[in-house]
C-alpha cells in the first residue's frame, strides 16, 4: 500500500496517488468522505503488475477519513496518516491529511 501526496503551488489542491497490490483481485477502490464513500466514485485502474492506482485532487489543509475496498471488503492502509474510530461504521478508518 502506498500514499503519495504532491501539492500544487498554483493552487490549493494535493493531488493524492493511492496505490494497493491486490494481484487476485477483480476490482479495487478508495472511498472517504472525499468521494461520499462512493465505490464507483473511487474506482481504481489495475495494472500489469497487479497493483491498483489512482489520483484524487483534494482540497489542502484539511484531513480525510478513508478505506480501500478490494473485491467488495474494507481494507485500511498501513501508511495513511492515523486512524480514526468512527461511529457510524464501528470500526476504525485510515485518516490522511493534506
């Protein structure tokens, strides 16, 4: 799993790569509240190697609670930021700050 954040001078946005090896599965996306937990929303590409990626342009100065779904399960990142307790999903969730 990897994060990697590259923030635009001219303006106030980071563009965020999110990266998951996941060579058995179909299909792989990353939901937060940046995305409205959208599964089609975050869908992420596959490629040849068997890792799934994707960039998100998000808002900086803020911070953002995600997951990743693989093959319809919820997955956390070891690199994201911290983690989180949310209440609404009874568990914990990756929190990333831009």
């Amino acid at each position: 799993m990897s994060i990697k954040k590259q923030f635009i001078k001219s303006k106030p946005v980071c563009k965020v790569t999110f990266s998951i090896e996941a060579k058995e599965a179909t299909t792989a996306s990353v939901v937060g509240d940046f995305n409205n937990w959208s599964v089609e929303e975050g869908t992420l590409s596959k490629l040849k190697n068997g890792t799934f990626k994707g960039v998100v342009e998000l808002p900086k100065d803020a911070s953002y609670e995600f997951k990743y779904v693989i093959d319809g399960e919820y997955v956390n990142d070891a690199e994201a930021d911290s983690l989180k307790w949310n209440e609404f999903a009874g568990t914990e969730n990756g929190v990333l700050e831009v």
